[in-house]
C-alpha cells in the first residue's frame, strides 16, 4: 500500500449564508488526508462571521499573502462571500494552488472562465461545491439517465425552496438573480449533466414582496433543449420547503423523482461528522403487463462534505479525474448566469 502524504491546505475566508464551517470542520476530520495549516478571514468576516469563528480554534489564523506565498500549501478552500469568490480563487491559482470553492462564483462571466482557464493552463484541479454532485442517488440517478435507461429524457423538474428570515432575504440582493444564483446553481447543475447545455434560458425570476423585501427571493427558469422542456424552481419564503426539494426526471421509459433530495439523518457517527442525510427514490415504469409499476427506496445514511473533500483529495493526488471539466463549469456558469437574467 503507497502511503500518501497528506495535503498540506489552507482555508480563504468563511460565509454567513454557505456551509463554509463544514468545509473546515471536514478537512479537520481527516488528518490523514489533510494537513490543515491554517485559515485567513478577508474583507469583513471577522464581524460579520463572529459567531462562526469557534470551528478554527486551536489552528493557525494567516495572512492572505502568507497562504498564497507559501510553496509548502499546495490547495486551498475558498469559502468567502458569493460576490468575492471568482477573486480570491484567480489570487491563488495565480500562486499555483489547486482550488475547492464554494459555489458558484462571483457573477462576472469573464473573470470566471480566467479563472478556470488559469487553472487549466497550471495543471491544478479546479473542485466547485454544488451540493448534490456526491449525494450518491443523485448520481446514480443521473448516470443512469446519462446511459439510456429511462429512454428519450423529454423533462427534468428540480426545486429547492426553503423558508427565511427576512434578513437572509434581504442579503438576495447582493447579486442579480437573488435566490436563482444562490440555490438555484445547484439545480442548473443537475440538468446540465442530464441535458447539456440548452438552446435558451427563460428566467422568471421575481420578489414576493413579504415582510417588505423585494430582492428576488422566488426564482423559476425554463431551460428549453429541441423536443425538450426543464424547469427549475427555487424561493426562500416556502414554509415546508426544505421537505419539499426534489428532482424529477421524465424519460419515455421511466420516471424517477427523489424526494427528499436530502434529509436529515436520526443518528449520527462516532467520528464527529455533521450532515449525515439520506435520500429517497420512487420510480415508475410500465411493466410487461402493461400496467404502471412503481418502486420505493431509501438510501443509506451519507455525508455530503465527507465524499465532496475526499474526491478533491484524490484529484489533488492525481487517483481521480474530475468528472467536471474546465469547460464544463465555464459553460455551466455561462447558464446560470441566463438563469439568472443577467445575460
């Protein structure tokens, strides 16, 4: 057995509204794949991210310039704002690192696919955080979908809605698009690797106007591909919504819906993880007796940042290719800007 030398990383930054704690709290977790040397906090973090300093007590806090001038520290997270990712990500692939960054970017198109290309050009992994691209029926399902199993798929149907506090609803309008660019990059993403990319983008994104706030808290788009029609939908004033989040999948042989996309786990594991979630599948099909048959199952118990950080540390390693090519994430971005009405 080839006794591998862990990953000498370091955290830029931490997010109010992003599962950035997580991020940290899982490299700290496996100490035989990560060698965590430290974290920095940029622009405002140390204010507005007090309350979620605890999770790097006991590690080194640095400068942006130590991490980036450090030859020892061969990757990093980028865990910052929305709006500030695609620009401390290009700082440290111009410093030669490989990146894990929290999705999806900053909304400058131009600025992002520098950045993928500047990772392309050094040979380093470029590893984006959507969250559903390691939970494990997704990708089975969309493997299958991918292989022909469910026939011609004709319609995909992807929501994520949840319930906020006006505040969080108010920080929407920090970026076009409001609740489309922040959940609804996750859903782009599922249909994109069903689909491809499609003919056009119809974004419907609008503010519901509770509580006073008018950013675009309620998103919807149609992606429209030849002889096919998916829709996304995602909102932040849905009460139940989280329960609610799905991802339907129409083809001429076979439906599949997974609802719940993710829910919480009633148990957890000895080794501190957090995040244990399960899945559950329903799909329908006409059996050989002409009538329509259906099957139900629930998944095990899986950790979504667990698979997410130990995949970046295999291709860090060079054990796995990375699924998601630089292209597809430019082009992947290109559509969520659509979705988003900035383009």
């Amino acid at each position: 057995m080839i006794d591998i030398k862990p990953i000498r990383i370091a955290q830029i930054g931490i997010n109010r509204h992003s599962h950035a704690p997580e991020v940290f709290h899982t490299l700290k977790l496996h100490p035989e794949l990560f060698d965590v040397a430290g974290y920095a906090l940029v622009e405002d973090e140390r204010i507005t991210c007090a309350d979620k300093l605890t999770v790097f007590e006991g590690f080194c806090e640095l400068t942006l310039d130590e991490i980036l001038n450090d030859p020892t520290i061969e990757a990093v997270t980028v865990e910052t704002d929305e709006i500030h990712l695609t620009k401390y990500a290009q700082m440290a692939a111009d410093h030669g690192k490989h990146i894990h960054m929290e999705k999806p970017g900053s909304q400058n198109t131009k600025a992002f696919e520098r950045l993928a290309r500047t990772l392309q050009a050094n040979g380093k992994v470029f590893h984006v955080g959507y969250m559903y691209r390691y939970n494990p029926v997704v990708s089975d399902a969309i493997a299958r979908a991918k292989a022909g199993e469910f026939g011609t798929v004709y319609s995909v149907e992807a929501h994520m809605s949840r319930w906020d506090y006006k505040i969080t609803r108010e920080w929407f309008g920090s970026f076009r698009g409001g609740m489309m660019f922040y959940l609804g990059c996750h859903l782009i993403d599922l249909v994109l690797q069903i689909q491809g990319i499609p003919q056009s983008v119809i974004p419907l994104n609008t503010a519901t106007g509770l509580d006073g706030v008018n950013t675009e808290d309620l998103g919807f788009a149609v992606l429209q591909y030849p002889n096919a029609v998916s829709v996304i939908r995602m909102g932040g004033t849905e009460v139940g919504g989280f329960q609610r989040r799905q991802l339907v999948i129409c083809g001429s042989k076979r439906t599949v819906e997974i609802k719940p996309l993710e829910a919480s786990a009633p148990k957890t594991i000895s080794n501190g993880a957090k995040y244990m979630l399960f899945a559950e599948k329903t799909e329908r099909f006409v059996g050989e007796d002409g009538h329509t048959k259906e099957t139900h199952v629930k998944s095990e118990v899986f950790q979504r940042y667990e698979a997410m950080l130990l995949a970046f540390a295999d291709m860090v390693h060079g054990n796995k290719k990375n699924p998601y090519t630089y292209d597809y994430e430019i082009e992947l971005f290109k559509t969520i800007m659509k979705c988003c009405g900035t383009e």
